[in-house]
C-alpha cells in the first residue's frame, strides 16, 4: 500500500478533550445511530466524493441504519453547531477552512506526500477535518481512518513522496475544448480571411489585355494575299494558256 506522509492533530477548545483518532467512529454514533454530517466541497474532485461514499457504506455497516441525508455540499452547511465530518482541505471545501479558523495559505501543513486529520471541539459538538496534498492523498487518509490504520497518523513523519501524490492536472476534457476552441477560431480567421482576398479581388479594374500587334499585321497580310490571289487569277489563267500553246 502506497505510503503518504500523514499527521494527527487534537484540539482542546475550552479544556474539553475533543476526542481521539482510536475513539472514531463511536465519537460521532449516539443511540447506536450516526449523529452528525459528512461534507465535501462544492467543486470536490471526485475521489473526495469516492472518500465520502466509502465513510458513508463503512458507517451503515458499522450502524446497521441508514445515512440517508447525512452527505452535504459545504454550501448546505448554515449551522457549525452539529457533529461534522469534512472531506477536503481549506483550499476546496469552506466548512474545512471554517473549522480551522481559515489557515493562511489554505494548505497550511500539508506538503507533498502528507494528509492529515484533526478533530476539533466546538460548543459541545466534535468537528473533524481529513485533508491530503493531492486527491489521492485526501482519500488515502479516510481509508486508513474506515481500516483504523491511524497509528501513523498521530506523530509526524518524512517519506519520499511519491508521484501518485502530485497534484492533479486539469481534466482532459478542458483540454479537448481549449483546443478546438482554438482550432475553431483559426477557422474562422481562416475563412474571414479568404473573404477578404475574394472581395478585393472583386474590387479591382479588370484590365483586358491588349492584342499583340504582330499577329494583328500577320493576319491583315494574310488576308491582303488571298485577295490579291483572288483578282489575279484570271489572268494567270490566260497567261498559262498561251504559254502552254507555245511549248506544244
């Protein structure tokens, strides 16, 4: 299994102990019943929303009840004063940067290769934050926390981070419309362009090219020669006659 650098923080708000990683997830369970919401971002990528679907099947199994209406976009959440559980860094989900008093930058703590998970105390109800560097990471802290793999998650901890946990690329697709966006466009100035070319074109004097004047003076030669040949013979003829009466 891929490690990730992983950390766990506890926070004591007015000397009550909000709870630990060990006590998950009776911490959030009242009369054998799952006692609160669990929140991604309103833009969450997808593998936060997995993250959320797997913590949801884990505490049906472990409640034998439903969850209907315990999943929320953060945009849902009006009222801190409810058990919360928040899939996200402050970078993409609001209810994680509001629990964490909006830490500058948002990625406070984390780094490549590192998640962490923290449970906060407020007014009587237990808050939970999990949030990773990348996408990965962020799912791979609630896997460990549904399997209770959370050992490594209570001191802090350097492995070389590894390339599944960089952050991820803008999707495909957004590559596929910028370029035909541009393909589009070089079309359209290809095809404006043409029509520009074609109305000058349409603008422009003809100019009829002149006839060369030599062929002009060979032909009114030519023509000149068959009427002379016209008018001389009959008196080619003659002449042949009388030649040809002296050769007999």
């Amino acid at each position: 299994m891929r490690k990730i650098i992983i950390f766990m923080m506890i926070v004591l708000t007015a000397g009550v102990y909000a709870g630990h990683l060990s006590d998950f997830p009776d911490i959030f369970i009242d009369d054998g019943s799952f006692n609160g919401v669990i929140v991604v971002g309103n833009q969450a990528p997808s593998s936060d929303v997995i993250a959320q679907s797997n913590l949801v099947q884990y505490l049906v199994g472990y409640t034998g009840k439903s969850l209907v209406g315990t999943t929320k976009l953060s945009s849902e959440i009006n009222d801190m004063q409810q058990n919360i559980i928040s899939i996200g860094s402050p970078c993409n989900n609001l209810i994680s940067a509001e629990i964490m008093n909006n830490p500058e930058p948002c990625n406070k703590e984390l780094a490549e290769g590192k998640a962490y998970i923290k449970i906060f105390s407020y007014e009587g109800h237990t808050h939970m934050v999990i949030a990773g560097y990348s996408d990965k990471d962020t799912r791979q802290a609630v896997t460990d926390l549904i399997n209770k793999d959370v050992a490594a998650y209570e001191i802090s901890a350097k492995i070389e981070p590894s390339a599944s946990s960089k952050p991820k690329e803008p999707p495909q697709e957004v590559k596929i419309e910028i370029e035909a966006e541009k393909k589009k466009l070089a079309e359209e100035l290809s095809k404006e362009l043409s029509q520009k070319i074609s109305d000058k074109k349409e603008d422009e004097p003809k100019i009829e090219k002149p006839v060369p004047l030599v062929k002009e003076a060979a032909v009114n030669d030519s023509a000149e020669e068959k009427q002379q040949e016209k008018k001389d013979s009959p008196i080619k003829k003659v002449l042949n006659w009388i030649i040809s009466l002296f050769r007999k």
